[in-house]
C-alpha cells in the first residue's frame, strides 16, 4: 500500500537521514494533530515561527480575505499594493524613525542576502564580519556568513572578504576596520544555543562600526516580533542597527521576511544599477496580510510583555538534577543538559509523550524551547511535566 510517509521519503529531497517523518492533518494553537489523532504540544513553533500559534483566527481572517481580493501582481516594488503598504507602516511604527524603509521578501535567508548586498552598495565596501557559530540562512551569501565550518566545507568557494569574531568578545572589535563594510550578528545567538552578551558588548560593538564607518546589521529573524520579551530585542539593548532583518515569527505561518533601513541607506539600491535587488514574489500580498494581522496581535494582546512572565513561569518549573542551565530571555530559551545523547533521548521520549522539542544546529547538548507566545499558564504546566517526566525516564 502506497502511503504518505513512503511519498514523502521516495519524492520529497530530504535534508538529513533520520527525518521525524510525523504526518500531521491539522494545527492549532500550541497543538500539532497526527493523521492517526494524537495531539502534540508544540514547543519550537516551527523553529520560531509560530509566534501566535498555528492557524490563529485573525491571520486565517486575513489570508482569506485577501486571498479573495488579489494575489501575485507583479514584481516587487512596481505596483502599490494595500497590503506592503499597510504592513510596511506597521512595522515602521514599531522601530525607531530613522528605520523608515522597508524592503520586503519571501525568507530570512533572502533577508540576509539583501542586507548583505545593501551594506556593499551603500559603503562602497567588500569586506564582512560575522560571528562564530553565527547562523543566518543557507543560501550562498547566508552560508558564508555562517560562523561553523562543517556546514560550510562542502559547498566552497564562497563569499570572499568575510572573517568571523568571537560573540561578546571585546578583544575581537579591533577587526573591524575601514575596509569593513557591515557586521552581521544576531542579538542572541539562536543556533548557537540561545547564547546572550552583556549590554555593554553591544554598544562597545556599535561605536566601533561607527568609527570605522562600517554598518551594523542586527538579524532578529529569531529573536524578533516578541519572542524576546520586547517587540524587538535590541529595544532592550539602548542602540539602532543600520539594517534590521526579521523573518520567522513575522508571517504567523506565511512566507515572509524583511531587511529595513533608513531611507539614506536603501535608496541606494533604485540606482548604478537600478533594480539593485528584486524579487518577484517577495511582499506577496497574502503573506503580507497574515503578517500585519500577527504584528497586530502581538501588540493588541501584550505578547512581548508576556512571554517575559511564561520565560519565568518555564524557569520556575524546569528543575531537574540533568539541567546543567537554562539560557535565554522571554520565550526564547535552551535547556543545556551537557549530554547530546541525553538530548535525543529526551527528545524521542518527549514524542512519546506527546511534546515536541528539538536541539540545536550547532549545540546538540540543549533543547531548544520556543513556543507559540500564546502559550497558556496550563500549557506550560503540562509541558514542563512532560519534560521532566522525559529527563527522569
């Protein structure tokens, strides 16, 4: 008998050799639902993703709608379309009133690859600094930013010109220097393990890039749109980036992702050569629409405020002899237990219990929690006893 599951293996490119391979029929809220019922509380929101939790009514509300309305039009940035314009607003609102322009996109990779490219364009520069263990997509120019060789030999020559600094190492800013076009880094390591620098880091990292007149991207693809406590996390860090990208959480399920800017800086791309970056489907209209109705109920709803308390109210209860720690800030946390074997243990058995959880790209010692902000004072109870239930077995 044909299946699903032997569909999926014989016609999906597969991206490891071990996939969970789970057929799910339906989410919603925190909950995933197999095609044979189980239930499944969803503690990595699609990796950051959904941050309002699965098919929320007001993003359904919207896709409908606007799906209804129109859809694809043309490439982006020829025709004035309510939706980019609406949300384009939105998100300007939210973020200091030097960054007024938005460019929109289909993914936090491409994301990464227009600032990339605006840093180059506007500083007339080619060199790129990122971080060690740094992860900010997997296209080509994403992937040389990359700061983890293994996931980088195979697919050399790369972007020339990039070099990596040390997160948090104050010794390493001397690097940036006038031949540096943009530094790339991500206010809290994501794939890294949920790794945070002190404040003073930031503003350290900051005056250098303005006395070499280098650009400063910040890529809150993870931590943006509330997970971190604040609608943005550099809000809590007392400084502007240059360029600002975001993805994931953004769309409350849709494809879409964004580099912004001040107006100074991205006009650069209308001209020698005009045309600077395109992207034909890039602000699609539907996702553009389930993005606004997501920034809307972040906002309306308090979420960012509130994923500080459900942070704590995780902490509180996480308390096991196998929790070495428990990193993060808001909803945006790792459990390092110390063990990569103890982690997929936990993970399989968590399964089996009906959670899910994964670990991280480059520290496969934590698991990772992020759950939809949605997630409810009785949600979090039954997960942590899950989770524990899970370590102790």
């Amino acid at each position: 008998m044909i299946t699903h599951r032997s569909l999926f293996l014989r016609h999906l490119a597969q991206t490891s050799d071990a996939p969970l391979a789970l057929e799910i029929e339906k989410a919603s809220g925190i909950y995933l639902y197999t095609a044979e019922g189980k239930s499944i509380l969803d503690l990595i929101s699609g990796i950051a993703v959904s941050n309002i939790g699965h098919c929320h009514p007001a993003v359904v509300k919207a896709v409908q709608q606007q799906s209804e309305t129109y859809m694809h039009l043309m490439v982006y940035g020829e025709l004035i379309q309510s939706p980019q314009v609406l949300l384009a607003e939105a998100l300007c609102k939210t973020l200091p009133s030097v960054m007024d322009r938005v460019y929109f996109v289909n993914s936090g990779s491409e994301a990464v690859e227009g600032a990339l490219k605006l840093a180059k364009r506007y500083t007339g520069r080619r060199n790129l600094i990122s971080c060690y263990n740094a992860y900010h997509g997997s296209s080509h120019g994403s992937l040389s930013m990359m700061g983890n060789e293994f996931f980088k030999q195979a697919f050399r020559p790369l972007l020339p010109g990039v070099s990596h600094i040390r997160f948090g190492a104050v010794d390493d800013l001397h690097l940036i220097n006038e031949q540096t076009a943009a530094v790339i880094i991500e206010p809290i390591q994501g794939e890294a393990g949920v790794v945070m620098a002190d404040v003073s880091y930031f503003h350290a990292l900051s005056k250098r890039c303005k006395e070499t007149g280098c650009l400063l991207i910040f890529d809150e693809i993870q931590s943006g749109f509330g997970r971190s406590g604040s609608f943005w996390y550099f809000e809590q860090l007392g400084i502007t980036p240059d360029i600002l990208v975001c993805a994931k959480g953004m769309g409350g399920g849709m494809p879409i992702g964004a580099f912004i800017s001040s107006n100074d800086i991205m006009q650069t791309l209308t001209h020698d050569p005009f045309l600077g970056h395109i992207t034909t489907f890039g602000g699609h209209p539907v996702s553009c629409a389930a993005s606004l109705a997501t920034l809307k109920t972040i906002l309306s709803d308090e979420l960012s405020l509130k994923a500080r308390v459900k942070g704590e109210a995780f902490r509180k209860r996480l308390t096991h002899p196998a929790i070495v720690e428990i990193r993060g800030i808001g909803l945006m946390m790792a459990i390092e237990l110390g063990d990569a074997n103890l982690v997929q243990k936990t993970i399989a058995k968590a399964l089996e219990k009906g959670l899910l959880t994964d670990w991280f790209l480059f520290k496969d010692t934590a698991l990772r929690l992020a759950p939809p902000l949605t997630i409810t004072e009785e949600e979090i109870e039954k997960a942590c006893t899950i989770l524990l239930e899970s370590l102790s077995e």
